[in-house]
C-alpha cells in the first residue's frame, strides 16, 4: 500500500505520525515539481489489467481491492487501491466484488483508448489469481 493510500485510509482519526509521513509525501512532492513522464506506444493497442483483492483486513473486516492497469509497451497508466463498500463472506467474494467492481474502469479505458486512437483495441485481458473466480465468470459458475 502506498504512503498515500495509506494516509487518506487515516483522515478521522490522524496521529503525529501520520502528520509527520504527510509531511514527508509533500516534501517529496514539492521536490519532484519538475518530474515528468512520457509514455511511449509501442506495437498493438493492447490492454492488460490485474485485480486482486485482501480479504478482510480492516479493522470493520472490509476487504481491500486494487488494480494495475497496463497499456502497451508495459506503461502502466492506471492504479486503483481502495476499501471496498460492501462485506464479504469469503475471499473468493472479495476477489469476484474486486473483479466487478474494476470491470467498468477497464472497459472505460478501452473506450477512451478507441476514441484517441480512432482504431479497433481489441478485448481487454484481465488478469486474475482466483481460480474460483475465473471458473465463475468465465464457464457460468462452474456449470457444464
């Protein structure tokens, strides 16, 4: 988890501590003003994205989802890491709440790709290390 997504998780109930690391994530920021990144396409229009999810480890027993999303030429272009709304039961209901919940940004992105490209990009690749969850979406729940 990074600095950031930690510290907007502590914004009710902030320490000195958590002070003293905003203090730090700002200095930084301060610093790198000048920084800048370019991304460079190269080869097919291609998106790929990993979601995975923690399973219940806040301290209400919310689960955790986060997502990389990666465009051609591995530049990564999108980040998402946040608590999830809802409860699961499970952490193959975790993982399947990720999944649904980081669909649409993905297809999203594959829109917006589409538009500025003016080409077909193909379906996005999704990647995902629950084999329940695999089975569920791709073979209907597991029936035959």
């Amino acid at each position: 988890m990074t600095a950031v997504t930690f510290l907007c998780t502590r914004v009710q109930a902030a320490t000195e501590e958590d002070r003293s690391k905003l203090q730090r994530v700002l200095g930084y920021r301060k610093g790198t003003r000048e920084h800048t990144l370019v991304l460079h396409a190269q080869g097919e229009n291609r998106i790929m994205a990993y979601v995975d999810a923690a399973y219940a480890i806040h301290d209400d027993s919310k689960s955790h989802s986060g997502m990389v999303l990666v465009y051609v030429g591995n530049a990564m272009v999108y980040t998402s890491s946040k608590k999830q709304k809802c409860m699961s039961k499970s952490p193959t209901e975790a993982e399947l709440i990720a999944l649904t919940d980081n669909l649409g940004m993905i297809e999203l992105f594959r829109e917006f790709l589409e538009f500025v490209t003016q080409k077909v990009v193909p379906a996005p690749v999704v990647y995902q290390d629950c084999n329940a969850v695999v089975i569920l979406v791709t073979k209907g729940g597991g029936k035959p």
